[in-house]
C-alpha cells in the first residue's frame, strides 16, 4: 500500500481549533449570554478628517442614527462627537441568525489645531453622515510700521 502525500496547512489548523473552541463555549455559556454580546456596548463609527485652507472638516458615518442622538461639542480644542444607537426592532432577539451591526454607546475625540476658531463650529446630518466644519481664524495681516526721521 502506498502513503499519500498530504500538504500541511496552518490555517486548517487554526480553523479546527476556532470551532472547538466556539462549540466549547458554546456548550458551557448556552443560556447565560444573549444573543449579541459583541454586538453591544462602545463602538467606534469610521471617520475622515481633513483640512482645507479655510477649515478643518471631520466627516463621520453614523448611518440608521438619529440626529438628536448624537452630541458635538468643542472644548480644550479638543472636538467630540457621541451618541448611542438603540437595539430597536420588531424581530425577536431569539429569532436572528446573525447581527453584526454594532449598538450602543460610541463617542470619537479629535485634537484641533491652534489655527482654529472654536466659536464657529458648523455640523449637518445628511444619508447618515455627519459632517463638522470648524473654521479657521483669519491670518493677520502684518502691519507696516511707518518709521519716523530725527527727533
């Protein structure tokens, strides 16, 4: 009789061990932990932050949220955005297969630049997407010292 010979594959392995691991806890948490315990608590939406010559613009997805939700506040030039998305529907929890949508309560912070004026913040929600404007201070314009002769 003659041996085959059979490639080994680390990540066939590791799979193996991910859902021993997964029918372990299964079995001795079944009935003690919801449905969605990843799917709750801090979570953190994407965000984009850029800056033009006149503003500094932080963009950041918060889609099925309300607006009144969600709180802006600047202080410290330090800008931050929280809120909470709510675990509402019509379906039964024991009835999902899978959620993947995270829940609860999030909130991102952003050090702004000197260069700021924190009393002219701008924010507006549009398709579930925040946008914050913060608008630059006007550069001074240097001043020409007229330079007197003689006494």
């Amino acid at each position: 009789m003659r041996d085959s010979i059979v490639r080994w594959d680390p990540f066939r392995d590791l799979v193996t061990i991910q859902d021993e691991l997964n029918r372990l806890f299964g079995r001795t948490f079944a009935g003690f932990e919801p449905l969605r315990p990843a799917a709750t608590g801090t979570w953190m939406p994407s965000m984009d932050v850029y800056e033009t010559e006149d503003k500094v613009v932080a963009t950041v997805e918060l889609p099925g949220i309300d607006p009144a939700d969600v709180e802006v506040s600047v202080e410290d030039s330090t800008l931050t955005i929280s809120g909470k998305r709510e675990f509402a529907s019509e379906v039964k929890e024991e009835d999902y297969h899978r959620i993947e949508r995270r829940y609860g309560a999030f909130a991102r912070a952003i050090s702004l630049p000197q260069t700021v004026d924190t009393d002219k913040v701008d924010a507006h929600f549009d398709k579930g997407v925040l946008t914050i404007e913060v608008a630059k201070v006007e550069k001074a314009k240097p001043k020409k010292i007229k330079v007197k002769a003689g006494a």
